[in-house]
C-alpha cells in the first residue's frame, strides 16, 4: 500500500479515489490535503504549466508541514513528503481523468457557463454512482447541477482558503441532494480531518452570508466617519474576540473577490439589496488596482 492512512473501518462503497478539477490555490489545497489523508488524487488542469504551478503550491505547504511535524529528522520530513506524492497523480485530459473517480471536485474559474460546460462533459464518461461537486463561493450549487443528470449527486463541497489550515468544510445540500450523498461527503470531509456543516444551497451559504454583510457594514460605518479602519479592527479583534479584524480580513480575501461575490448578490435578487449595497470606498479600491495582500494595498498597504 502507497498510502499513509488506510481507512478500513470506511465502508466500502465510501469514497477512495478523487479527481480535482483546478490545480490553483483550492484545487492545489484539496489535492494536498486528500493525499495527507490517504486519499488517492488526481489534479487536473488545461496545461502541464498550470498542473507545475499547482505541485509548486503543494510543495511550499507540504515543506512547511513537514517541518513542523518532523522539526529535527530530515529523513522523516522527506519520508513524509515523498509519501503524500505517491498519493497524487496529475493530468491535462479531464474525461481521462473522471473515468474510476468515486468524486469529482471542481476548483476551477468562478464562472457558471465555464463550469456547466465542464460539468456536463464529465457527467458523459464519470461512474455513474460518481459523486460530482463544486468549491464555487458564490454561484448557485443547482444551477451549476442542472448541467448534469445526476443532481441527486451534486452537492456544494466549499473548502476555505488556506485549505491546508482552515479546518471548516461547507456541505452545500441542493432540494435534489440525496442523503447519501451527503453523508459520503461528511464522511470523505471528516477523513481529510476537517469538520463538515450542511447547509441549503443560498447565496453565500453559512459563512460569506454572515461576513460578507459584515465586512460592508464596517465600511459603511468607517465611510460615515464614525471611526477609522485601525479602530474598527481593534475593537473587532478585542471587543469580540474575532482573530482579524474585518479590513484585515477584506485584505486578506481580495477586495476584487469581495466586490465580485457583493455585485453577484445583488444582481440576483436573491439577498436583501441593502445588505449588499454599494459601498464607494470599496468600489474605489478595486477601480485603482488596491485589492489588497495581493496587490500590496488595499485598505492597508503592505510594503
Ligand atoms: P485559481 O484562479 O487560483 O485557480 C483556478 C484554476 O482552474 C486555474 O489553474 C485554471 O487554469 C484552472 N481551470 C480553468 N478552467 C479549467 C477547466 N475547464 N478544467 C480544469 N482546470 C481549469 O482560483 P481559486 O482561487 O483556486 O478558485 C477556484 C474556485 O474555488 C472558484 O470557484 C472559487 O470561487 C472557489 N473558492 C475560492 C476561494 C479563495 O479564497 N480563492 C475560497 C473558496 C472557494
């Protein structure tokens, strides 16, 4: 056995082999921690130039892992290393690679047609008991599934970004998610050691429902005057305990991502408009390139 972790107590119907669609920051994220766990993964991208920046983002994470599990033997923490890859194929051929999938995960561009478009491919050449899902933030889990014929194996599978640390994993049930589908992804989830929740398929599902609202709110009340940036995150951090404050946390996710996920929302008329209002800082930020850590500047700058 190549694995690090058998898991024999599993059923055996439940999940072995999984195909990730995006070798980006997710897909590269959900490939590693499948393959820590055991899992046999395969990472797919348009081209071997995408699947190399993918293994590049495994290997900084799995380095930084490896040494804090194996601080003083290098021979384990290359052990280690070489034993989560053995654990990881990768390809460039997307129906190839859904063939003996158990589950299809896709980590690809936030962009429904996109995703339909691949979806219905490899509903034509995946297992028929193949579970398919989606780590889309802000789309609607339903409309990416009726691409398919297998909605009844559709789900929301969102992971959060750093996959490697963030141990939350949204199950996103659709009206026509089966039970068991849902159960084989908790279970796949508690495996992958991250801690599952099931919500219904609605915009932002349990938490960019509640964060994105709250990080516009904290604009709102900065651009009202009422007090600056660095005070609101201080008494976030302090006065309820959050570990960013939201301004950090905008800067840390992207202020493109926040806007884009906002502006979706309100176009779709599925969220309170006030809730997702515009908010003229923020659309200031984002039309002068201040995204955030990403960019160097965002609401703070990071030199
Ligand atoms: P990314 O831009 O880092 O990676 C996307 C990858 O998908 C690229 O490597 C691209 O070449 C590849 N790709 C595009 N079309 C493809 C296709 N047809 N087949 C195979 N690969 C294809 O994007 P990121 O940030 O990893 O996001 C991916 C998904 O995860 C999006 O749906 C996003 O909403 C979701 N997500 C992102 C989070 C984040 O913090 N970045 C958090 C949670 C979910």
């Amino acid at each position: 056995s190549h694995s690090i972790r058998r898991f024999s107590t599993s059923p055996s119907s439940s999940i072995q082999k999984i195909t990730i669609y995006g070798a980006g920051l997710m897909g590269a994220g959900i490939t590693q921690v499948a393959a820590q766990n055991g899992l046999d993964v395969t990472m797919v991208d348009v081209s071997p130039d995408a699947i190399k920046k993918g293994k590049n983002i495994i290997d900084a994470s799995l380095k930084r892992v490896a040494s804090r599990l194996h601080k003083d033997d290098e021979k384990k923490r290359t052990e280690f290393i070489e034993n989560v890859w053995k654990n990881i194929s990768s390809s460039t051929d997307s129906s190839a690679a859904a063939v003996d999938a158990d589950l299809l995960v896709e980590a690809i561009v936030e962009n429904m047609k996109v995703k339909q478009e691949l979806f219905s491919q490899l509903d034509k050449v995946a297992k028929k008991s193949a579970i398919f899902a989606s780590n889309t933030s802000s789309l609607i889990i339903s409309e990416i599934a009726k691409a398919t014929n297998r909605e009844e194996n559709f789900a929301g599978l969102h992971f959060f970004n750093p996959v490697p640390q963030m141990k939350l994993v949204e199950v996103i049930r659709t009206d026509k998610t089966s039970n068991e589908t849902c159960e084989k992804l908790m279970d796949v989830t508690k495996r992958m050691q991250k801690t599952p929740v099931t919500c219904k398929d609605t915009p932002g599902f349990i938490v960019n429902r509640l964060l994105v609202p709250y990080i516009l709110e904290a604009f709102r009340l900065v651009g009202r005057g009422e007090a600056t940036h660095a005070d609101v995150d201080t008494a976030m951090k302090l006065g309820a305990g959050m570990p960013m404050g939201p301004f950090e946390l905008a800067d840390l996710v992207g202020l493109d991502t926040l806007k884009f996920i906002a502006d979706g929302w309100r176009q779709s008329g599925k969220i309170d408009a006030h809730l997702v209002a515009p908010v003229k800082e923020l659309d200031d930020l984002v039309a002068n390139g201040d995204i955030g850590r990403k960019s160097g500047k965002g609401v703070y700058s990071y030199p």
